[in-house]
C-alpha cells in the first residue's frame, strides 16, 4: 500500500516545530518563558505547537524576537 502524503498544514506544522525547538535550545526558554511572553496558558501554548496555523501573526512575531529566526527561517514558517 503506497505511503500518504502528508499535507500542506502538516508540512508547515513539521517546518514550524524544528524551527522552534531550534530556537529554544539556542535561546534556552522554558514552556512557562514561552508562554508568558506570548500572553497564553501553557496549555494553549501546547495546542498551537500541535497546530501552528492558530498562531496569530503576531505571536509568531514575538517567537521571532525570542528565539532570533533568520530570515529564512521566519519566511518558511509563514510560508512566503
């Protein structure tokens, strides 16, 4: 039986979590660090790492500042 495809949203999902754990362990923010900085629980935090598409524009803005992306980086999570 031939493999699924992935997605779009989940190649943009897998994209956006190895951009983020790479700008936190560059970084070393913690979950709760995250989260506060972003205005949201963990909880919700957890939720929109699952599904980044729920970011809004400017959280993404903000984990940009954070973890200091470049730009190519920023633009493959936006998907520009």
């Amino acid at each position: 039986m031939p493999r699924a495809r992935k997605t779009p949203a989940e190649k943009r999902a897998e994209v956006f979590r190895r951009n983020y754990n790479i700008g936190k362990a560059r970084t070393g923010f913690q979950e709760p660090d995250i989260a506060r900085a972003l205005g949201i629980s963990q909880s919700s935090l957890y939720r929109r790492k699952v599904s980044p598409d729920k970011f809004t524009f400017g959280q993404v803005l903000t984990l940009n500042r954070l973890f200091g992306w470049t730009a190519d980086e920023l633009s493959s999570i936006i998907g520009t």
